[in-house]
C-alpha cells in the first residue's frame, strides 16, 4: 500500500512538472518554428542587417535594433554590475550595520519596481541634466574626434533627449537589483570558517572582502549578472522614453531602437509582413536569452 | 572550488564578442546616416503660395466622378530635393505604418541620408511630448485638445495629413456574406443603441427593418469595444455623439468612455484594434468597430463569418460602403460644410477642434472617418530647439513631400485614405508658417 502510494505520488509530480514546463517549451518551439520561417522568408541572414520592413516591403531585418538592443544590454549589464556588485557585499557581509540593513529594505522594493517607472524616473532625469551635460559632452566628443576620427561621433557627443545612454541607464536601475540581492545572498551563505580564514591570509579587509570570499562566491554572483542581463535583454517598458525606438541606423546619441520595442508596436499591425517581422525578432531576442541563459547555467 | 580564471574569461568572451558586434554592425552600416547634420542642398524657394484653386464639385454622388489616379498634383513641383538629417516624431499608433513607408521612401529617394523616425507612442504622449519639445513634430487622431491648445495658440500649427475610415464588422454566421452574398446595412442610430444595450439582440425590429430580404437569428449582440484608450474610440464616439442625440445625452465621446452595453447587455472590451479585430472573428454574433485596415487585411475571414456593414449616412440619407472614394467624398464634404459655416476654411494656427466636429457625421460620404493631425511649431529656434535652421528645413521637405507626392496611391498604405486636394492644399499653407 504505502509503495503504490508512493508511486502514485511520483507520478503524480512528475505530471506537474511536465504541466510546469509545457508552458515553456510551447513557447521556445511557437516562437523558433515561426520566426525561422519568417526569417527565411524575409532575407535570411540579412535580416540580420537590413533595417524593419514598411509594409510594402517583402524583405527586412532588425539591424537597426538588434545593435541597439546588443549595445543598451551590455552597457546597462556593465552598469548594473558595477553598482550592484558592490552593494550586494556590503548588504551581505556587512548585514548588522543599520545601513545595510536600510539598502536591503531599498534593493528589495526595487527588484519588485514597475520597471517603466524606472523608465519614467530616466527620462525624468535626463530632461532637467540634458542642458547642463551637453556643452561637456561636445567638448570631449570634439576633442576625441580630433585625434581618433569622426566615427567617435556616433557614441559620444550632445546627447538628445531619447537616445542609447537613457536607455542602457535604465536598464542598469532594473539589474541593479538582482546583481545585489544575489550577491547579498552568496555572501552571507560563506561559513564563518572560511570567513576568518579569508581575514586571516588576506590582511586589509578590502583584499579579505573583494578577492579572498569573492572568489568563494564567484560562481553564483556570475550567474546573477547573467541572469540579470538576459532579464534586461528582453525588457520594452524601460525603454519607451528613454531610448524611444528608431528603425534606421543613427549615432546612439539619438533615439535608439530596440528589439523588444519593435516586437511590441509590429505585432500590433494588421501587415503580414510586419507580424513576420516581428516573429523573426522574437526568436532573434530569444536567440540571445536563451544564449547567455545557457551560459549562465554551464557556469554553475 | 570555482577555477578563478574562468569568471574573468567568460566575461571577456562575452565583452568582446558583444563589443565587437555592435562596433562592426554600425560602423559598417552607419556609414552613410549620422555625421553631422550639414544641409547639402537648400530647400526648394517656397512656392508661390498654393493658389486654392476654385474646386467646383466637391461633394455628393455616391460614386465620385473623378477616380483615384487622376487625383492632379496641387502644383508642379520640381523632383524634390532632400537634405541629410533625422527628425524624430511620435504619437499615434494608428498613422505609424504609414508614416514609416512615408519615411522610409524619403529615405531611400535621398539615397539614405534622411531619416525620419516616427514612433507609436500614443497620440496623447505624441501631443504631450511634441509639448515639451522632446519631438520635432507630434502626431494625433485629434486635434489638439482645447486647453492645451490655448497655452501655445498661436505658437504651431495642425494640418491633417491622411485619413482612415472606422467600419462596422460583424460575425453571424448564419448570415456571413459567403452564404448570403450580401452585407447588412447600419445606421447611426442602430449602432448607438447597440452600444447603449437598448438592441439587444439581432433580431431586434429596428435592425430587420434596415435589411429587408434577410432572416437575422434571434441571438444576443455581443457589442465588443476598446478596452485602452484609443484615438479610434475617439473618432467612432464623435460620430455617434454628432448622429445621434440620445448617444450625445448618455455617453458622450472621448478616448475612453463608460459602454452602457457592458452592464445592460453583452458589451466587451479588447485592448488594440488588433484585439476587437480578433474578438468580432472568434465570438459569433459580435459586433466592434476597427480601422479599415484590419478588415481589409483580413477581409476572407470575415467574410467567412459575417462581414462588414454599409453604414448610412444620416445627412443624405445613402447607405455607403468604407471605399476609398466615399470616404474622401466624406472628408471633402465635412471640409465644406466647415467653411459655409464659418466663412471660409480653417487655418493652421486656430484651433482645430470645430473642424474636426465638422468632419464627423458629414453631409455626404461614408460617415465615419478619422483624421490623423501633424503638430509643428512655428518658430522652431524661439522655442528652444537645436540646430532651428536645420531642423525647420528638413520638416519643410519632408512634410511638402508628404502633402504632394505622398498623397499618391503608390505611397500610401493599404487602409489609409489619401486626403482631398483643398485639405492637402491647407497643410501645404501650414508648412508656410513655419519660420526658417
């Protein structure tokens, strides 16, 4: 009795687990069978390339917006690293100081923000410090175009109100987060042993901290950050006012385009060949999810 | 133990790889767009102001005499120049595929060199952010709202630049116009009830009357509407309000508005035009209103299950189908009625709102229309923008190009309607305010 009980019961999870993950797979297959086609039909590997088709066009691409999607990731992920990595350790190894404990109360209303109020809170921002920046900005995209060539031009100069920087800023406030939390977590997880034998070999605590108990940790924390990246990949809200959406190839001073954005307004057209699109961007982004994904996991 | 070697590596990896992409992909492809914005040719001299030619015969007969192709360009303009540059404009999602073919042809007759980015946001974030000069210029299927309007009178200006029809679809099988090899007939008055949840089913009298010869079930109507805000529920409510009275008494119009439907009959909402299109083909015995364009594109599956009404048009009393013509019949005709009513026709830098009132419910044509309007500023260089100068050239070219050939049926979208020649003609003017 109690062996069919058990039976049963494994059964019965194994169900549920496969209920759990249908979901999933339906979506990763829906997506791969309908953007390939898509793709195929709209160019191939240039779709790579080209820049979105109006619907008068039989070919087209998302060139415009896989650069300016692959751009904001890796500079909001650098960003997001940057902050959140050292404020992970200081919530995590140092969890009794009342400040900590203040960060991880502001980390964890965050990670549950609605991400476009951070969007909000970008663009917000960018329109009072535009003036004041920009004149800066010339000066030093003048100066850098002088001795490395006009091409500096389409990363760094006057920035206008939409363009790659708010956006990747925003994107950095959303991962922010994660990166912390994670961190926090994977540090306070380190025994106390291993701990006193880091402060013991390390000597400052800046070393004990950073390089001895990092390395202890390095694994969970890189996953994190590339969690978190491939969470920001995919992201549209954030980037409506920030990064506004182009679909031509422009300095990334200017409105920026983006996969996700494209997906969103393509999918809502009546033009079959701007739906096609749309797929064959759905499956490029989930390209490159499901890419740093995999990578994430390998490493753990 | 983690291989402290292989954080630093893997994270290269990905660095290098991503920096490489984005370097390569717009190093390679930017080449031609970016650089600094240096006009190369100037604009054109402003043509001689846009002599409104007397036009004689705009208005009535269901079928207009003068057919599409022979719509005569306004004035002969030489092939047009365009400078390099970007523009960015926002605003309503309805008119973004159109103004990105727009856009997308000036880029490719300038070899490139001149972008114009629009982005669906929303007409009322196109306003808004055309407001706090975020925009070069902001795009809205109405005109500017009253009060916001009063706070920069005199500072823009606001033309139409193409039109769209609203049509009634709905799905009864047993009446689909593959079986019965017909549509029903509408009017204002029935759609009004139908959304006030005082008709509640097919069967109802005062849809049989309007349809003789054909046997409608006796099943509920479910009346789907749009659930978000929508510059579409502006435009269809405006005509009800303007059609029907007791519609003006009740509910009013607006971007949202309460459906007296959802809690008297069977009235639903769905978010997009993409989403009643969908809900009026899976829900038998459903009605909703959509942009023409979402029928057109999927006019086989409709046909299937229902089809598409012909809506009468109360003035003059004719039953017309959402074509190309009566539709800009219609427009011509609410341009007309504007300027008997008031003298003469409107000018770019009033406040549109009584002519758009004047557009909805016309004297003739096909009644239910929506107009996308294009905001610009008067003095680009006293509100504040950058490079004024440039900037003003480049809106010059783009929208003259827009308001002439633009308006040809090779440059316009499959469910837009060109506009008629004296409203084309009132943009053109419009482009004449602003100061370069």
């Amino acid at each position: 009795m109690r062996k069919q009980l058990n039976t049963v019961g494994l059964a019965l999870f194994a169900v549920l687990a496969f209920l759990a993950v249908l979901p999933l797979f339906h979506i990763i297959i829906d997506v791969y069978t309908k953007g390939i086609s898509a793709i195929v039909e709209l160019g191939g590997l240039s779709f790579l390339f080209d820049i979105p088709p109006t619907p008068y066009d039989n070919k087209g691409g998302v060139g415009p917006l896989l650069v300016g999607t692959l751009y904001m990731t890796f500079l909001g992920a650098v960003l997001g690293v940057l902050l959140g990595f050292p404020l992970g350790v200081y919530i995590g190894e140092f969890r009794k100081e009342f400040f900590a404990n203040f960060s991880r109360g502001g980390v964890n209303i965050l990670v549950e923000f609605p991400t476009i109020t951070v969007g909000l809170f970008v663009y917000a921002l960018f329109s009072i410090s535009l003036v004041d920046i920009n004149p800066m900005l010339e000066g030093i995209s003048n100066a850098l175009a002088s001795v490395a060539g006009g091409w500096v031009k389409h990363f760094i100069g006057g920035l206008s109100q939409f363009n790659a920087y708010a956006g990747a800023l925003a994107l950095a406030i959303i991962m922010i987060p994660y990166v912390a939390l994670f961190t926090a977590s994977a540090y306070a997880s380190i025994e106390q042993n291993t701990r006193e034998a880091a402060y013991a070999i390390a000597g400052r605590e800046y070393r004990a901290v950073f390089i001895v108990l990092r390395k202890a940790v390095s694994r969970a924390v890189l996953a994190a950050v590339l969690l978190g990246t491939a969470k920001i990949a995919g992201e549209t809200a954030p980037l409506l006012f920030t990064a506004f959406g182009n679909v031509y190839y422009a300095p990334f001073t200017e409105a920026t385009g983006a996969i996700p954005l494209w997906i969103w307004y393509a999918a809502q057209t009546p033009y079959e060949v701007q739906i096609a699109s749309a797929y064959g961007a759905a499956a490029v982004l989930l390209t490159i999810v499901l890419a740093i994904f995999f990578a994430a996991r390998l490493r753990q | 133990m983690p291989n402290p070697i292989s954080n630093p590596k893997i994270l290269a990896i990905i660095a290098v790889v991503v920096i490489a992409a984005v370097i390569a992909a717009s190093f390679a492809l930017m080449q031609p767009s970016g650089q600094q914005t240096t006009p190369t040719t100037p604009t054109p001299p402003p043509q001689t102001t846009p002599s409104p030619q007397p036009t004689t015969q705009p208005q009535t007969t269901t079928q207009p005499t003068t057919p599409q192709p022979t719509t005569p360009p306004p004035q002969t303009t030489p092939p047009p120049t365009f400078s390099r540059g970007s523009l960015t404009g926002g605003g309503a999602t309805f008119v973004a595929p159109q103004m990105f073919t727009w856009s997308r042809r000036v880029y490719e007759l300038s070899g490139g060199a001149f972008q114009v980015n629009y982005q669906s946001i929303g007409s009322g974030a196109g306003a808004a952010q055309f407001l706090e000069k975020k925009l070069d210029f902001g795009a809205s299927d109405v005109p500017m709202p009253r009060e916001r309007f009063e706070k920069v009178s005199g500072r823009m200006v606001q033309f139409p630049v193409i039109i769209g029809s609203i049509v009634m679809v709905y799905n009864i099988p047993e009446l689909s116009y593959k079986k019965v090899g017909k549509y029903l007939n509408l009017t204002s008055e029935v759609i009004s009830l139908i959304y006030m949840g005082e008709i509640k089913q097919w069967c109802d009298e005062r849809i049989q009357k309007l349809n003789p010869g054909v046997k409608l079930p006796c099943r509920d109507i479910v009346a789907v509407h749009r659930s978000d805000g929508s510059g579409t529920t502006a435009a269809f409510t405006l005509y009800l309000t303007r059609a029907y009275q007791p519609w003006n008494e009740t509910v009013g119009w607006g971007y949202t508005v309460r459906w007296p439907a959802d809690e008297k009959a069977k009235g639903t909402g769905a978010k997009g035009n993409e989403g009643v299109a969908q809900a009026v083909l899976t829900t038998s015995y459903s009605i909703g209103y959509v942009e023409f364009a979402y029928w057109a594109k999927n006019r086989d599956k409709y046909d299937a299950v229902g089809g598409v009404a012909y809506v009468k048009n109360d003035n003059d009393g004719k039953y017309y189908f959402p074509t190309e013509q009566n539709v800009m019949a219609g427009a011509a005709a609410g341009l007309e009625r504007y300027r008997r009513k008031y003298g003469s026709y409107p000018t770019p830098d009033q406040d549109w709102n009584p002519v758009s009132i004047e557009f909805s419910n016309p004297p003739s044509g096909y009644p239910i229309m929506a107009f996308t309007y294009v905001f610009l500023w008067k003095d680009y260089a006293a509100e504040g923008y950058a490079d004024a100068s440039t900037r003003v050239t480049l809106l010059k070219q783009f929208f003259r190009w827009v308001l002439t050939d633009g308006q040809k049926s090779e440059n316009v979208v499959e469910g837009f309607i060109p506009l008629p020649r004296e409203l084309a003609e009132l943009g053109l003017r419009a482009l004449d305010f602003v100061k370069s």
